[in-house]
C-alpha cells in the first residue's frame, strides 16, 4: 500500500513539473525607432511589421506607457541599384530594384531604465517591387515592404525572450512591488480648437496646423474636377469614421474603441452638405490617443481650395 501511495505522489509531482508554465501577455512600448534616413513614415512601416509578428503568437502587445521599452536603431547600405520601364496590358509600368544590407540594433529596457538584453540583426533583401505606376512609387512600395520585413525579424527575436521578460517583470514586481505610470514632462491637451485650411493638417496633441506631407493626425484637403470635393485624409497610423445619430457630448472613449476606425480618406462632394456645421468624428491618433471632433463652421473665400475648416475636439 505505501509502495502504491508513493508511485502516485511522484506521478502527480513529475505531471506538475512538466505541465506547460502559462505565461500573461506583456506590453511593451517603444521608446525610439532611428536611423540614417528613417523618418516617421520609415518608423511607422517599421512597427507595422513588428506589430504583426508580436500579434502572431500573441504574448506581446505595442503600448505606451508599458514596462518594458524597445530602443531600434537601424544602419545600412545598398548596392545595384536599378530601373526598368516596360508595357503591360498597353500601359507603360516601372520596376525598381536594389540589393540591400541592413543592420539593426534593438535594445530592451525595464521600466527603470535597466537594459534587459540587446542584439545586432543583419538583413539582406533584394528590394522588386514588380510593376508600378513610376519609378517614385516602385521605390517606395519597395522600401514599405523592407522596412516591413525588417520589423518583423525582429519581432521574432523579441518572442523568442518572451519567458525571459516573463521572469524578470515577476523579480522585479517581488522587489518593487507594481509598476507605476510615469508622469510625461509635456502633457498633451485633454481639448482644443483649430481652424483647417484647405491643404492643411493638424496635429491633435500639440493642437497645430502645417502644410508638410505625413505630418499630423488629419489632413483636409480639396479635389478638383466636374464637381468639387473636400475630404479628410487620415495620416501615418491615425484612424478616423463620421459618427452619425450621436451627439457629440455623450461620446466617451469606450464607445470610441468600440467603433469601426478606417485609415481611409473621408471624401464628399461640397454640394451634398454632409461636411456641414455640426458633423461628428471619432479618431484614435498617431500616438495611440482616442478622441471626437465636431465641424463648428466654415470660412469661404470664393475658390473651392481657399476653403477653411473650424473645428473642436476632445482627447480621452
């Protein structure tokens, strides 16, 4: 019987040593993503990769405000450059090619400021983008998809240290207890109010306007042709839809998260008045803050590009 008793005991203890550890999901933010010539467009292809190889297995999650931050910098040159031109189905297309070397150096830091661990990753790519409409959007399709898959190597070699982070955020809980948020030096406006010329774009957490391409959260812009058209542009990561038979005070940020955002733009026809005084959006911006906007009215000086937009808005 004791024989019988102890077999079991070390059954039950050798089921329980081998039994899967489960693991939390983690989040991480990312403090810097640079480079000789990486601007945000660069960064923002960048973190679209890496956000999809860490969305692959699921355990990490890009956050702000997270414990753990990522640190890129990236470094490289390229070498056999080359374009071609040719017809396809009677149009004229482009081809760009180029062989790339890349070298990326990622560093993961606690919330501290501690470094966890650093790597240097090499990659080499042969940039094709096939056939385009020119020779500027051929190269820059190519260097989206580079940048892309640059992200997303490594991605792979941040999940592979998944249960080292695991174990480290348990340490340092056990030493200094929960991780408190840090205080930003320069927070943004929780509301504010602009006025949008045609052409501009605005930036909701510093509240200003400019006229630089990819710059901001929101571009307005007009179209010309048979029948004039304003639209909203969203830019980089910044996501958008118009809200309708909801007023605007009784949006909050729950029901925001909640709504379908597009990263297309919102175009209408200036005849058909669905831009008009009191039209609402829901948008989460570029640096991951949800928020509502509403049109408070327009200014109109003759030609349909000399158009100006007031509107106001909340961040939650």
């Amino acid at each position: 019987m004791f024989i019988k008793v102890l077999f079991i005991t070390l059954w039950l203890m050798l089921a329980n040593t081998l039994q899967a550890k489960e693991y939390p999901t983690l989040t991480m933010g990312v403090e810097r993503v640079s480079g000789s010539y990486i601007g945000r467009w660069e960064r923002d292809k960048f973190l679209d990769g890496l956000e999809k190889e860490l969305s692959r297995r699921g355990h990490i999650q890009l956050e702000r405000g997270a414990p753990f931050l990522l640190a890129v910098s990236i470094s490289g040159y390229s070498k056999n450059f080359g374009k071609a031109t040719g017809k396809f189905m009677g149009s004229r297309q482009y081809r760009f090619k180029q062989s790339v070397r890349l070298k990326a150096r990622y560093e993961v830091f606690e919330r501290r400021g501690r470094e966890l661990y650093h790597g240097t990753l090499p990659y080499n790519v042969r940039m094709d983008t096939g056939l385009s409409l020119s020779y500027q959007d051929a190269m820059m399709k190519a260097r989206e998809r580079m940048l892309e898959g640059l992200g997303e190597r490594v991605g792979e070699r941040i999940n592979e240290r998944f249960h080292f982070m695991v174990d480290f955020e348990d340490q340092m809980d056990g030493q200094y207890g929960s991780p408190q948020p840090k205080k930003r030096k320069n927070a943004h406006k929780r509301s504010g109010s602009a006025t949008l010329s045609s052409g501009g774009s605005l930036d909701f957490e510093s509240e200003k306007t400019a006229k630089k391409n990819s710059w901001g959260d929101l571009k307005w812009e007009a179209m010309y042709g048979k029948t004039d058209m304003h639209f909203f542009r969203p830019q980089g990561r910044a996501r958008f839809t118009v809200v309708k038979g909801k007023s605007y005070s009784s949006i909050d940020k729950s029901y925001v998260k909640r709504k379908k955002l597009s990263g297309a733009p919102v175009t209408v026809p200036d005849h058909s008045r669905e831009f008009r005084k009191g039209t609402v959006l829901v948008f989460k911006t570029q640096e991951g803050h949800y928020g509502k906007m509403k049109i408070v009215g327009f200014k109109r000086k003759g030609d349909v590009k000399r158009y100006a937009l007031r509107v106001e808005w909340r961040l939650f």
